[in-house]
C-alpha cells in the first residue's frame, strides 16, 4: 500500500529545503529506488541546479533522482515502456483544424453562425475546447446541460459547441492526430505499463493546485509508487480541519482544494494518509520544533515579512451562502475581515513604499535604486527580481531606463513571432497580394526592411514620390518604376505576385511563400539588426530575432503537412498566415546568467531574490483584470458546474487564487522588499491597491516615499540632466531677471541650482550643461539671415510671382522654407481642390476663346451657349488632367458634380458679359514685371475691354477663384491681397505703350467664384429664382465710380445690378463698398507698387521671422501650411505670437493712398 503525506508551511519555512534534504536521503539508501521530484515545467531546470548543488549532496550528482514535469514524465514513461512518443498538435493547429470545420459547418449553428469564421471567434473556441478536454467535460455532457438548460441562449451555446467539439474530435480520429491533452491520457496509459515507478517516490513541489487530468495521472501514481509527498503553502497552525470541505479560508483556497481532491482520491483507493507535516512548526533543516516566535528561515535578515506571513489577508471570509458558483458581492480583498493579530511594532527594516506620478517615473526610480543595490550594496543583478502586473505596459518604460541606468534586464515574456522583423516583411508582401498593387501597401512592403543605408532610403523617398505623383496602381506600372534600376525586393514581390495568381491550395500558397523567403533570406540583414539589439541592451531579443526566420520557415511547413490540400483564397491565406503568427511564441532565454529578472505575477518563478521589488500596485492595475475572454458567461459556468460539469475556475474563486500570488511574492525576498505605484496609469483609474493598503494596516510606522515631494539621489548624469531640465525651466522665467537681489538669492539655494553647480565643476559635462541651458532661455528672436546667405538663397534679383510676396506677407518664415530651402509637399496623384479649380479655369477659357473667335456679344452670344458649352466640355475631356475623373467611383462624383456646375458658372459669366458692351480683349494674358530688384511673371484669367468715340479705353481683369474671395482694403494693405491690383496696373502701363493715342481707365477688378450657388426655395417664381441666382454668382471686387462705365457693364441696370457689386437710385451709383472713383484705384494702384518694392527688399535684407498673420478669428496664416511640424509655432510659448491684421476705416487708407499718389504724381 502506497503513503500519502501533505507538507505545509508558510512562504519562506523551508517546504523546498525540506523535500530535498528528504529526496537526497532517501536516493542513498538504495540507488536502485528511483525517486522522481516533480514541479512545474519552468522550475525543472533551476530544481536540478538546486539539488545537485545541494550541501547535502555529497557525490553533486542526482544518479537516481529525477527532476521532472507531468509533461516530462509521460515522455519518460513513454521511453521505459519502448513506446514511441507521439507528436501533438499545438494551438496553432488546433485552430487551423477549428477553421476548416468552421468553414463547412457553419450553417449547422444556430447561435454562433454569423462569427464562425472570425478568427477571433476560433480562437474563443480553441481555448474553450482545450478546456472541455483539460477538465473532462465530453459533447455529450454539453448536450445534457443544453437540455436541462432554460434560458434559449444558453441551450444555443451549449448545443453550438458541442457540435463543434464533436466535429473537433471526429477529425483527430480520422486523420490519427493528438492533442496536448490526447497526449495527457495516453501518457496516463503508458505509466501503467511503467516498472520503474514501482516502490518509488514521488515528490510534488511548487505547486498550487492540480488540474482534473494532472489528478488522474496522480490516481495512477498512488496506485504504482510506494511514497507520495506533496508540499502546499499554508501559514495557519490549525492543519487538523484541513481537507474536510466544510469551509475556505480565501488566501489559500487553492491549498483547500489540492488536499481535498489528494485525500478523496488516496480515501478511494486506500493510500495510506499520513497526517499532515508543517513546517511553521519544525525546523527543515533539522526536524526539530521550531520556538515559540521564532523566525521562518527567510525571514532571518528581514524579520517583517514574519508579520505578513502571520496577518495578510487572515480574516475569515465566508463561503458564499448561496449556491458554490454564485459569486460574492464584492471582492474578497475587499471584505476580509480585519485581523485580530498583532502588526508590527516599528519601521519595518527592509521593507519600503514608493509612490510615483506616473509609469516613467516609478520605473525610473527602481532602476535608480537597482543601481544602488549594486553598486553601494554589492548585489548581483542575478539576486534582484522585479514582478510587475502588466509586462506590456511596463516595457518600453524598461527598456529606456535599463539603458539609461546600464541595467541588464531579462524581460520575461514571450515575443510574438507575429511582431518580428521578418514576419512583418512576409505580412506586408500577403497584403500586396491580396489587396493588389497600391502605392500604401507597396512601399509598406519596402520600407518593412530593416537597417536600409541613407542612399536606399533617399531611393525609396524618390521612388514613392514618383509613384503618388503618377498615381500608379497595378503591376505593369510598379515595374515601370524599376526600368532603369532594378530593386531586388520588388522583383522577389512581383515574382511572389505571378506564383500566386494560379494558387488554389494551401500548399501552392505556402510553396510559393516558401520560395520567396528563400529569396529574401538574402536580402535580410539579420546580422545588423542583432548588433543593434544588442547596442540598445536587449541581448535577449537579439537572440530571439535569429531564431525567429527559422522558426517562421517550420511555421510554414507545418502549415503545409497539417491542412495543404485545403483550397483558400488569398484574403483566407493571408488571414491563416496573421493567425499562425500570432500563436506562435518565441520563449527567450537568458544571455547571460547574471541579469535582473523582470516578470509577471503568475508565470514567472522568482528563486527567492535577496531584493524583491514589486511595481505597479495601483488600484487599477491590482487586482488584474479577466485573463482572457470565454463565450460562457459567469452564470452559464455556475450552471455547468451544478450539472457536475466543472470548468475554470469563477470569477470570485480568481480572486481567491490572486490574493494567494501576491501573498507569495510579498514573500519571496530574502532581504528586501521594495514595494511602488504610479498615480496615473493610461486608460485607468489611480490610487493606491487595496492590497497595499494591507500592507500598510500591517506596517502602521511605514510611511510612503513620495517622489514628487522630494529631491531623488542621483545615479547617472542622465537622470540629473532630466532633473535640471525639468526645474530649470520653471525657476528661470523672465520676470525673475527684474527681481531683487534678496528675491533671487533664495534660488540658489534649491536642489536645482546647487545640482547645476556641482555637475559644472566636471569638466565632461560642461557641454551638455551648455546645451541645456541654451535651450532653458530659448525663445523665439526674430533674427533675419545676414545679406550673403540671401544672396546665395535668393539671388541678386527676386523671381516668382505675385503669389510669392503675399505668401512672405502672411508669413516670412513660410517664405523663406518654400522659396530659400524650397521645401515641398510631396505631390499625389488624387483629386483635389485645385485640381478642379485647373479644370474649371481650363473649361472657361476654352469657352471664351470660342466667343473671341467668334466676336459675338449680347442676345447673339446668348444663342449660342449650350453650342458652345457642350464645345468647352468636350474639350475639357480630351485634357490630361481630366483622366483622374475617369477612374474609381469617388472621382466619377467629382466628375458627375464638376459637369453640373460648370453649366451653372458658364452660364453667369455668359449673362455678366452679354448684359454689357464690354468684350473679351484677352484669356489668361501674360505679364512680366521687371525692375532693378525683381522680376515676375503673372497671368490674369481673362481681360474685358470696351472703347468708346472719344478713345477712351477701358481696361477691367477678371480673376476665377474656386473659393469664395472677396474684395478687402485692410487685406490689400496688408500685402495679401496685391497680385489683382498689381495685374491690372501692368496691364494699364503695357497698353498705354501699345496704344499711345488711347486713354487707359481702370474700369474695375473682379473675383469670380467658380461654383454653383445654394439657393433656399420659398415659393418664388422661376423669373424670381433666375434672378436670385444671377445675383448670387456676381464678382466681387472693386469698380470704377463712373456711372458711364458701369451702365456699358450692365445695360438694364436698374436698383440692385444683378451683373455687379453696385447698386443705382435715381439714376447715380452710390459710391461705396465696390465702388470707387477712378482717383482712387489709381492711388491704390500706385500703393501696391510700393508695396511690392518694399516686399523685395525685406527678402533681401534676410527677414524669416515666425510671425503668422491672423486674417480672421477662423483664419490664419498656419491654417493650410504645410510646415508647422517644421517651424513649431505655439502662440502659448514664450515669443511666440500671431500678427493682428490691422484695420481702419476705408476713407483713412483712401485718403492716405491719395495723398500719397498726388505727391508722387506733382
């Protein structure tokens, strides 16, 4: 008959030291007894290092004790039984398996049929099977429940998977394939067969509790070995209740639940139950009792963790009076009971808490005090340990620091295979294949290379560049790029594309991909990117990142043998190859011995660290979250466990096994105890963790460290530099150099300044700190570029356009990035505004030219309109600019909508024309402006004319804008209004030379905007509508005063023009808004020249100040600039500011205008 004996005792009492001492005595008494040591399979290796190294161990070998796993001792039963061991599928075949039968069984669902084949959906799926199978719930038992079931939507989801694990099931029977958990029960068989677990000793370490299948393997195990022993966590000294069931103390549940199921199974089969060991009563390392409060052997140099050990969590909380699977209303952490014990006295040496605004700062504070430890106290990196609750958020705040700090972390977590360089290569060439050949998703594939050279990169720029400008989509286009220079990642891409185009199998795909990896393979530079690794301190990655291509190669092959002949299509291959990808794990391994161990709170195995520092207890962070989602609820998992169908466990039961994690790592050091939060976390709530708050109802003379309230030890030059420049800044504001001597003296004498001190009488780091301070007392100084770098930039001589100065007018520093650096936006090939506005420009002159060929005016002109519209589209159609509208149904709007309008636009300009005497005298006429500081060309959209018997001629210019313009005497000063002005006074000056017999008149300026104005319906009459219209579409701008000359604009005008910006009463013309006399457009003539002049002269004289102009409250110069990235203006800074657009009465700028043009003219 075999024995039974459980050993209990609290963190840090000796359970571990206890078994080994006990495995090592009883290996040599008889060698020919095999004494197996079990424990989890992370702890195996460690285990064999402990016990061969082991004081007790005379001979340091281990000739018949064997450190095993469950996992490992199926195999080694499988070895001494001559059996072949079976290979499994792993989660990425099981949910490849799941896909297929998803695939064709979906319409045999009734609740799941919609998701079926989303991949999250299988993998819900994946892992509630995998369940079922670990906890021995079969389809039929599903079923059962489904029927007992009376809510429908349980029955549906009952039903739904257990068709789908019976589906699961069938095809491992037809196809002979295992699971993990298949592999469980055939390795329960082979230990049957398995001679030498006769008369052994079996011996259970480290573990919490056994799963359903772990506790079948131990049934068999207590009916072939001789001795079991079974070490559990347990602090209380009342041991003799333990097993019974009658009720749980919530810090060790887990321990209730391992004792009862081992004695209910031992009961069964009449394994001799030996009573209980505990070792917070013996001493483990010599048998004997252990003193009335004395010390764990732990806890000998940090005598304070003895009360956590004795007070953590220790009220009793109840059993919930309801059914077992009914959850309790609040948190167990939260509803303990206080404990009646003792705390602790003093300040608990050993033991500190640490308070932090922030993950960053929390971070860097520990790697600040890891520093300490090392370098004041002489630890190893190796005796630190760091447990946090969340990895993923807590690692670039690691890795940073670790750097900062020369740490060397060993981050404990596995790498997605999916996150490696390599795979995101492979994943952006699937996406090209799948979605076809688009600028994005092309040279998304290019730039996924790593570690390219300047030159590649500069390429690659230009390459894409080319590629939006022409707006290039499909294969023949892309090669187009690579005529004169071939680039070997596009080809293998382009050969990738022509494999796949008559794929139809998994298989074809796969070898397809296949090939092309090999091809890459030459192309990847893994040896740079592993050297960079290392450069940033992730030795650790490195190594991963070179196993990664050749695990990613027998991802492939798997895939191939598993499910080859499966047809898919691209979108399903490339979805089959992301899932793959994300199951797949690379386990890290150490690189070097000597490292700090950053892990998790559940997973990783701290081998008692001399420190120990937890981070991350914040409120809500602690406790954690839901693991994982499942597709039953809470509800449904208490049903199935009513029917006796046990799953995982519930969500109050988690909170059970979660206090237990952290009562354990709160044990864990030898030491120290090092203990912090961060107030503000992302997407969370802060606070301090009901669980720290035990801590300190523990500790009541522990006080919390707040780092925001003192001045931190420095531990490198980078955290003091950190330090200056974040005070510095808030000390040395400007009105501090107008304060009194008395009033800065105090200054001096802060932290910041005498640190500032102290680091300039180090000679290395003089220049840093001048750095520093050169950006402390930075601001915005309007310094211009001295006259020989605008000379190399611009020229002797200003050329552009006008456009050019009312651009440095609104801001010289736009001016001097477009037209002294000449930096541009990248040019894509979409439809944009301006590209409509071209067409439309281009639409209205073809039109127009065909009315000046023709010389027709007034109701002629009339006549001919839909002529010679349908004539200007057409030809507007055979334009190169206009082939965009032709491709994808977004352009075919714009094309549908630009038709529509330019009717409606034609139409107004054809009625302000007809309506007067005035002809077209040129479209998009040329200008050229030279004098002894510029030159500029120009071109105005089109140039009416009308000349009468006594040779006056006059002369008005037309402007088409696709946005709404109107005419503004405060913009026009401002020198953002003057290329219209300044057109038209060449134009009068170019004419004057061509027809000296003439006298030239300034008969107006005009924007027209070239859209189709919204009108609301209210009833009017068509004539009435015709006549709203015609008026909305009226230029704006400025006109000569002359009634003469704007009734031969407006013939029948008559109140308001509904040709013009002017109003008739009486038969004058009220002189104001639009309107003004011919003085005074020859005044603002005169001015905008000036104006010009000047302009020249301030790009010459180096001006590039920051100071944007606000033209409105909705409008300023950053509004469409494309470089605020570049400049950084911020109008909150310090010397950052918006120009005002000043404003004045209309009659003061005329006036000072025409004083001005008098002078110059007398």
């Amino acid at each position: 008959m075999s024995k039974l004996q459980i050993i209990l005792g609290a963190g840090g009492s000796g359970k571990t030291e206890y078994l080994i001492r006990k495995a090592l005595q009883e290996a040599g008494k008889d060698y020919h007894r095999q004494i197996y040591y079990l424990v989890p399979e992370q702890d195996t290796l460690a285990m064999q290092k402990r016990i061969v190294s082991h004081s007790e161990n005379q001979g340091k070998g281990i000739l018949n004790v064997d450190v095993l796993s469950f996992q490992r001792l199926y195999y080694r039963a499988f070895e001494n039984t001559n059996q072949k061991s079976p290979l499994s599928l792993d989660e990425m075949g099981k949910m490849m398996i799941l896909r297929l039968i998803l695939g064709k069984k979906k319409k045999q669902l009734s609740y799941y049929q919609r998701e079926a084949e989303s991949l999250s959906f299988v993998e819900e799926c994946k892992s509630q099977i995998s369940e079922c199978m670990q906890y021995k719930v079969s389809p039929e038992e599903l079923r059962k429940c489904a029927e007992k079931s009376k809510r429908s939507i349980t029955r549906a989801k009952f039903l739904d998977l257990a068709y789908i694990y019976e589906e699961f099931l069938l095809y491992l029977s037809k196809t002979g394939r295992i699971t993990e958990e298949g592999l469980a029960d055939q390795g329960i068989s082979a230990l049957w067969k398995d001679n030498t677990l006769k008369d052994s000793i079996l011996i259970f370490d480290g573990f919490t509790g056994f799963t359903p299948i772990q506790l079948l393997c131990i049934e068999v195990l207590m009916e072939r070995a001789g001795e079991l022993y079974f070490s559990l966590e347990f602090s209380g000294k009342n041991i003799s209740a333990l097993g019974n069931g009658k009720k749980r103390e919530s810090l060790f549940y887990l321990t209730e639940e391992a004792i009862k199921e081992l004695y209910q199974r031992g009961e069964k089969l009449g394994v001799e139950i030996l009573s209980p060991l505990s070792l917070n009563e013996i001493d483990s390392r010599t048998g004997e009792a252990r003193p009335e409060g004395a010390l764990l052997p732990r806890f000998e140099k940090i005598p304070a963790l003895q009360t956590l050990v004795e007070g953590f969590l220790q009220g009793e909380n109840q059993e919930p009076e309801t059914k077992e699977e009914q959850s309790p209303k609040t948190e167990s952490m939260d509803k303990s009971k206080p404990y009646t014990g003792g705390v602790y006295p003093s300040v608990p040496h050993g033991i500190s808490i640490i308070e932090a605004t922030n993950i960053s700062k929390e971070v860097e504070e520990a790697c600040s005090h890891i520093r300490y430890l090392v370098e004041e106290r002489g630890y190893r990196y190796q005796e630190i340990g760091v447990v946090l609750p969340d990895v993923e958020l807590y690692r670039d705040a690691f890795f940073q620091q670790g750097r900062k700090f020369a740490i060397p972390l060993f981050l404990e977590e596995d790498i997605k295979l999916f996150d490696s360089p390599f795979s995101k290569v492979l994943r952006s060439a699937l996406e090209v294949m799948e979605k076809g050949l688009l600028y994005d998703s092309f040279f998304r594939y290019l730039r996924a290379f790593p570690y390219r050279d300047m030159e590649e990169e500069d390429r690659i720029d230009a390459l894409e560049n080319e590629a939006r400008a022409k707006g290039l989509k499909g294969k023949s286009a892309f090669r187009s790029l690579f005529q004169e220079e071939s680039l070997l990642e596009a080809d293998a891409l382009f050969s990738l594309l022509e494999e796949n185009e008559g794929s139809h199998s998994l298989k074809e795909r796969i070898e397809s991909l296949e090939s092309f990896t090999e091809r890459l393979m030459a192309l990847f530079q893994l040896e740079e990117e592993a050297i960079f690794l290392k450069n940033e301190g992730m030795d650790s990655l490195s190594q991963s990142l070179e196993r990664s291509v050749s695990q990613i190669q027998l991802l492939l092959s798997k895939m191939k043998e598993g499910l080859g002949g499966i047809p898919v299509n691209k979108k399903e291959f490339s979805a089959f190859f992301d899932m793959a990808l994300s199951l797949e794990k690379l386990r890290q391994i150490p690189a070097t011995n000597d490292q700090v161990l950053v892990g998790d709170l559940t997973r990783s195995r701290f081998h008692n660290p001399k420190a120990f520092l937890f981070l991350g207890l914040n409120a809500g962070l602690i406790p954690l979250p839901p693991k994982k989602k499942s597709l039953f609820t809470e509800e449904e998992k208490s049903f199935l466990r009513q029917e006796h169908c046990t799953l995982s466990p519930l969500a109050w039961e988690e909170s059970y096994i979660q206090e237990f994690y952290l009562y354990h790592a709160f044990l864990s050091p030898k030491e120290e105890l090092y203990l912090s939060y961060p107030l503000r976390i992302p997407k969370g709530r802060g606070g301090i963790s009901p669980i720290l708050q035990e801590v300190l109802r523990l500790f009541p003379k522990l006080k919390i460290r707040k780092l925001d309230r003192e001045i931190q030890e420095m531990q490198s030059f980078s955290q003091a530099k950190a330090s200056l420049s974040k005070e510095l800044p808030k000390l040395c504001k400007k009105e501090a150099l107008f304060r009194s001597e008395e009033e800065v003296l105090p200054y001096f004498q802060l932290e910041s300044f005498q640190l500032l001190h102290s680091l300039w009488q180090k000679e290395e780091y003089k220049k840093d700190l001048e750095k520093l301070l050169d950006a402390v007392f930075w601001e915005n100084r309007h310094l211009p570029l001295s006259k020989e770098l605008s000379k190399e930039l611009y020229g002797e001589k200003i050329r552009g356009s006008v456009s050019r100065l009312e651009g440095l007018n609104r801001c010289a520093f736009f001016h001097f990035l477009r037209y002294g650096l000449h930096l541009q936006e990248r040019k894509e090939a979409e439809i944009q505004a301006f590209d409509l506005g071209n067409l439309y420009h281009k639409l209205v002159e073809s039109f127009f030219k065909k009315v000046k060929e023709e010389k027709l005016k007034g109701e002629v002109l009339s006549e001919h309109f839909q002529e010679y519209l349908n004539h200007a589209i057409a030809e507007s159609e055979q334009d190169p600019e206009f082939a965009p509208f032709l491709e994808g149904g977004r352009n075919q709007y714009f094309l549908h909508k630009f038709k529509e309008n330019a009717k409606t636009i034609l139409w107004a300009l054809e009625r302000q024309l007809s309506g007067g005497d005035f002809q077209v005298e040129a479209l998009e006429r040329d200008f050229n402006y030279d004098s002894d500081s510029l030159s500029f060309r120009g071109r105005v959209d089109r140039v009416d004319s009308y000349l009468d018997e006594e040779k006056n001629y006059y002369l008005k210019v037309l402007d088409y804008k696709s946005g709404n313009t109107d005419f503004s005497l405060d913009l026009l000063k401002a020198g953002l209004q003057i290329q219209l002005p300044l057109y038209l006074s060449i134009l009068l000056e170019e004419e004057k030379k061509r027809h000296p017999d003439y006298k030239l008149h300034p008969a107006g300026l005009f924007y027209f905007t070239m859209d189709n104005p919204n009108l609301s319906f209210k009833g009017q009459t068509e004539e009435e509508l015709f006549q709203e219209k015609l008026k909305a579409s009226r230029p704006k701008g400025l006109i000569n005063g002359d009634k003469n000359i704007i009734f031969r604009m407006d013939r029948e005008l008559k109140g308001d023009s509904l040709l013009l910006p002017v109003k008739e009463k009486n038969g004058s013309i009220e002189e104001k808004g639009s309107v003004a006399k011919e003085e005074k457009i020859l005044a603002m003539l005169s001015y905008v020249r000036e104006r010009v002049e000047e302009d020249c002269k301030r790009i010459l004289e180096g001006e590039k100040a920051i100071s944007p102009i606000r033209e409105a409250m909705d409008k300023t110069a950053c509004t469409y600039c494309p470089y605020h990235s570049i400049c950084g203006f911020d109008p909150n800074l310090p010397g950052f500011s918006y120009r005002s657009l000043e404003k004045g009465e209309e009659e003061a700028i005329w006036d000072e205008w025409i004083e001005k043009y008098r002078k110059k003219e007398s």
